[in-house]
C-alpha cells in the first residue's frame, strides 16, 4: 500500500484488553503495509473499544477526531482504592461500602455530572517538565497534576451489586455505568472521586470505549477481522461525516490546491471542502470574508497547516 490519497482512511479499530494503544499501531502498520500510521487518543492497556486509527494522509484528519466526545460503559469498585485508580495497580485501603445507599451513589454521581474540575490520575501520560507522569511516578516521585476542567455529558448508572472474587469481602460495591464525556477526561479518576465522595474509596475495574465522535463500536472491527479484510473509511467519506461539507467549483478546487484564499461560506468552520469529483481538497476555516485553507490535501501539494492544527502521532493523546 502506496501514500498516496487513494489509500488514506480512517479504520475503528475495537481494540483487545493488554494490547497498548502503540501495539495497535504497530499492527496496522504491518496489516495496511505503510508506516504512515497514527490514533486518535489514547486507550490503557486494561481498556477495551473503540480506537480511531489514521491511514497515509488521513492521519491528518485525527487532530480533529481526538476532540470529539467519547462515550463509556464502565465497572467501578467502591470500598478500594489503588495507586493507579484501575484495577491494575496495588490496592492502598480498603474499607466497607456495605453501607453506602443507591440514593448516596446516585447524589455522588449528580455531583460528577455536567462541567467539574478534575485531577488527572497520577499515574497518566500527561507530561510533567518534558516526563510522563506515570514514569516519575515509577521512579518514586510523589506527582499531583493540576485540576483540569472537562465536561461529562452523561453519566447513567445501570446496576449495583455486591463485588465477586478473591479480593472481595462481600462489603465491596461495584456499579456498572455508562459516560459520556468531552476530551481529556479520565474514567478512572471519576471512579476514584465517586469513591472518596463517598468516604470508602474507589477504582475502576472494567472499560470499554463505545463511541468516539461519530464512530462507534457498530462499525469496530477486531484486529483479526482487519486482517482477513481491512475495512477503511476511504479519507473523503471520513471527512464528510467528521466535517460539514462544502461543494466547490473547479476553479476554487483549484485555488485551494495552491494554498490560495477563497470566499467565505455559510459555515465558520472547520468544513471540509470538495472538488467536483467528490474528492477532500481542503478543511477550510472563515476569515473575515474569505475562507481559509487549515489543511490542503489535494494530490501534489506540500503542508498548508496552521498554528492550531497537526498531525497526531502513535503516541495520540490521552482520552
């Protein structure tokens, strides 16, 4: 498989549990046979579902995916507390929820709704002086993140039961969940507040994504499934569900092919603009009376990107 646009896409991936964001990748790579491959947000190892995967010059596109809502369902385990708010890491304290009421539940949920300030789990892989949190973590250091404000569009709870297992008691909790949310938030660290709202602690055990932006798990394919058949979103049908489009004459497909100007539309943008043929030009942004190309991506033409846009790389960002 060539770079050029033919082969450019998006792919939704459902990823496995213990396979790493950058597993995903690398498997692509090999599955798609370019190296020009990207994600858009990352999922931890524990974490199942949708993963949004850029193919050739539709890694481009993933800037803008990575925005978007993401939708959950979820597991967590009130009466524990561990080091990385996930079921992946040591337990540090442990007490009864046996007492904890749906109605309590239901009021710390109310609380975690709508826009909050959230502390990032210590141990995520948001960068501190240039070093990912979780490395200095590793190493010993004691790191708390800023508070960070994020948007949960939804958080539903659909059932509460006592915990099963080697490590539950019968004094544990745990609560199957759905949430929808903006960029940037982190499940676990919900599951870590409800807990300590709650005064008995709380992580998460199970997640799985179902949704990012207009992607969800109804069009996930295994990695075993892309294997036998890649199933690519060709680059111009993956604009125009991601964008509004905007249908250009010849001559300002032409235009825009050279990095020039046009005249403003009806949108502010981003909208994606289209040739004719029905192929991606450019994502266009409103600059007074003219509309301005943030990406160009007509066959032939360098790298028309501005301040606020790039490319994500393997590494995506967190979700």
């Amino acid at each position: 498989m060539n770079s050029g646009q033919v082969h450019s896409g998006l792919i939704i991936v459902d990823k496995p549990q213990g396979w790493t964001s950058h597993d995903v990748v690398s498997k692509m790579r090999r599955i798609a046979g370019t190296r020009k491959v990207g994600h858009a947000g990352t999922l931890d190892p524990m974490a199942t579902g949708v993963l949004v995967v850029g193919i050739n010059r539709a890694t481009r596109l993933l800037t803008f995916v990575v925005g978007t809502s993401k939708t959950y369902t979820a597991t967590i385990r009130l009466g524990q507390s561990t080091v990385t708010d996930d079921a992946e890491g040591d337990v540090v304290t442990t007490t009864s929820a046996a007492g904890i009421t749906p109605e309590a539940i239901s009021a710390g949920i109310a609380d975690l709704t709508g826009d909050i300030e959230q502390v990032p789990s210590s141990v995520s892989a948001i960068k501190v002086k240039g070093q990912r949190a979780y490395t200095r973590v590793r190493s010993g250091e004691d790191v708390v993140l800023a508070a960070r404000p994020v948007t949960i569009h939804r958080f539903e709870l659909h059932d509460i039961r006592t915990a099963t297992g080697p490590d539950a008691d019968g004094t544990l909790l745990d609560l199957d969940v759905t949430v929808e949310c903006s960029s940037g938030t982190y499940i676990r660290a919900l599951a870590r507040d409800l807990g300590g709202a709650l005064g008995v602690g709380g992580h998460l055990t199970a997640l799985r994504r179902t949704q990012v932006g207009p992607y969800s798990l109804d069009q996930a394919s295994t990695l075993e499934e892309l294997a036998a058949d890649l199933r690519l979103l060709p680059i111009n049908d993956a604009a125009r569900v991601l964008f509004t489009p905007r249908e250009l004459s010849a001559g300002e497909a032409l235009d825009l092919s050279h990095g020039r100007f046009i005249p403003a539309g009806d949108d502010v943008g981003p909208v994606a603009a289209f040739a004719p043929d029905g192929t991606l030009v450019a994502l266009l942004k409103n600059s007074a009376d003219r509309a301005r190309p943030l990406l160009v991506f007509a066959p032939g033409n360098g790298t028309a990107v501005d301040e606020n846009t790039s490319t994500v790389g393997e590494n995506g960002t967190a979700p």
